[in-house]
C-alpha cells in the first residue's frame, strides 16, 4: 500500500527537519551514495513535461515531474520507490514539497555560508519560494529583522506581516531592491525577472546571497558583477548548473573554475567562507532526488490519512 500526501500533509515537515534532510542529501550525493543526474525534458508543444530523479542506493529511488505549460492549477508530482522491490511507497501531488526542498537548500547554503553572527535578512521578491527561502534561513540563525521588495507594494507589505506573524521576526517592506540588500547579512533573490533586479555595488562587505531565480547565461536575476564580487561561489549541482540550455551564468567561463559544490563543501573537501568580509554567493539549482530525498523523510515522520491502493 502506497501513502498519497497533499500539500496540507507536507507542512507537517517543519524547517529545521527539512533543512537537515537536505544537507544529508548534499552529503549523500557527495559521497556518490546519492545518484542525481540533471534533470530531463520532454518538449510536448506549447510546453515541456521536466523530470528530474534520484536513487539513494540501497534504500529508494523515484523522481519528481512538473510542466511548463503555465495552468493555473499545474501540480508537481513526486513518486518515491523502494529499492529492494520496486513498490512505490509514498506519491506526493502539489506545490509544497518542492517549495520546501528548495528553501532548505537555502537554509543549507545560509548556514553553510554565511557569517556565523548573521541576524538580518534583505529578500528581493514574495511569492513561494521567497518565503520557504526565508522560513529556511530562520532556522539556522536567529533574525532580527527582516527587510522585502517585490513589484507589487501590496504583495511586499503581507510578506512582511506574515514574516512577523509566524516567524516572530521584526519585518519591513521597502520600495526598492536596494533599500532591501542594504547592510543585510544574507540577502535572498527569488524573482521571476529575466534581467538584473541587485546591483554587486549595494552590498556589505560579508553578505552571503541566495540566488534562486533565472540564472542561466541569457536570462538572469542578477549579473557578472555579482559572481566578480562573490569570492566564495557555490552551487548544490554543478552537473545541473552544467547541463543547463544554456548552461547556468556562473558555470560558464570566467567562473566555472571558481564554482564549488555545496555538499563538498559541507565534507570539508573544499572551502567555503574564510573571512568574515567575504561576499559568498549560492546559486540553487535544485539538486536532484532531493524531493524524493524529502519524501521519504515525510513518511518516516507522518502518517497521513490517504492510503493508495
């Protein structure tokens, strides 16, 4: 018998848990125990069905599949497998498994990243994944004050309600990009912009960044004089950032060399920050099998009442 979870089921997974889960998955795919090749895509005319899969080895493998078609009420759909006998043991249909995978990335990268002393937050953009970037974030260093910009005042002023209202955290709406990433500790760009929203030039010394937006070489949230001030540059995927059509901005030259890989990171295999006035720079491509990853965590920790037959 297979387990269906919905989006109502998936909040169950609270932000320290799936901040933990992705930095096991970062470790697994690291140590090649995690295998998670780029995602796939099939062009179905008007749009593309995209998949991406994983197989934690010896234990479960299954793959996430979303469209581009750009429906109103489109849903991801994640499938998790066993292993040994190929059953599907659980299936989770909507938005927030995926969401959550992303932001605890995020959260992976910020504690991973930034300063150790990091207590405010500047975000560009309010939609989902601005808001599990920053539900992450609170979970591994404790803020103080938060700071959004987004194009709609009004869409700007309820991320910042609700910011106060279920994170507890003293939050503020401001009128632009660089009044949100002034004197910030860790800023967050989570829009859908094609083109540069954040100037390198209105950050502190020390920032670290969340880049989840476009950032492939022809469209991009954020520019060369982000990645040529950025002396810690890290991705979860650099196969991903790699693979891109075109590839990803930062993992073209004069960059690829510098692009580090995030679980490496957390092995201790290569650097991350060493000095507290650095600007380091996360670009989430969102690491395959990382929401089956979540997945099977989900199991492990709830027991929803949708069994599948």
């Amino acid at each position: 018998m297979s387990l269906l979870f919905t989006d109502d089921d998936v909040v169950a997974l609270d932000a320290a848990a799936t901040v933990a889960a992705m930095r096991d998955a970062l470790l697994a795919a690291h140590a090649g125990r995690l295998v998670a090749p780029p995602r796939a895509s099939a062009p179905l005319g008007g749009g593309r069905l995209v998949l991406t899969a994983g197989h934690l080895t010896g234990d479960w493998y299954g793959f996430r599949s979303y469209d581009t078609f750009g429906h109103p009420e489109s849903e991801q759909l994640v499938v998790l497998h066993d292993a040994v006998t190929g059953a599907v043991r659980a299936i989770a249909v909507g938005e927030e498994l995926g969401s959550r995978r992303t932001g605890g990335l995020g959260g992976v990268a910020v504690d991973a990243l930034a300063r150790p002393d990091a207590t405010t937050l500047g975000v560009i953009g309010s939609g989902r994944q601005a808001w599990t970037q920053l539900w992450a974030a609170a979970a591994v260093r404790p803020l103080r004050e938060v700071t959004v910009h987004s194009r709609s005042a009004a869409r700007r002023e309820a991320f910042a309600a609700r910011v106060r209202t279920e994170l507890g955290v003293a939050a503020r709406a401001v009128g632009t990009a660089a009044e949100a990433v002034a004197d910030r500790d860790v800023v967050v760009l989570a829009t859908t912009s094609t083109t540069p929203v954040l100037a390198a030039a209105d950050l502190a010394p020390g920032t670290h960044v969340n880049v989840v937006g476009f950032k492939q070489a022809d469209r991009h949230e954020f520019g060369t004089d982000l990645l040529d001030a950025a002396e810690v540059l890290v991705t979860d995927s650099p196969a991903q950032a790699a693979a891109y059509v075109p590839p990803m901005l930062a993992a073209v030259d004069p960059y690829a060399g510098r692009l580090r890989d995030l679980g490496a990171v957390l092995a201790g295999a290569v650097p991350g920050r060493t000095g507290a006035d650095q600007i380091s720079v996360f670009c989430s491509t969102g690491l395959a099998g990382t929401e089956v990853f979540l997945l099977d965590r989900l199991v492990r920790v709830a027991a929803p009442p949708h069994p599948v037959r």
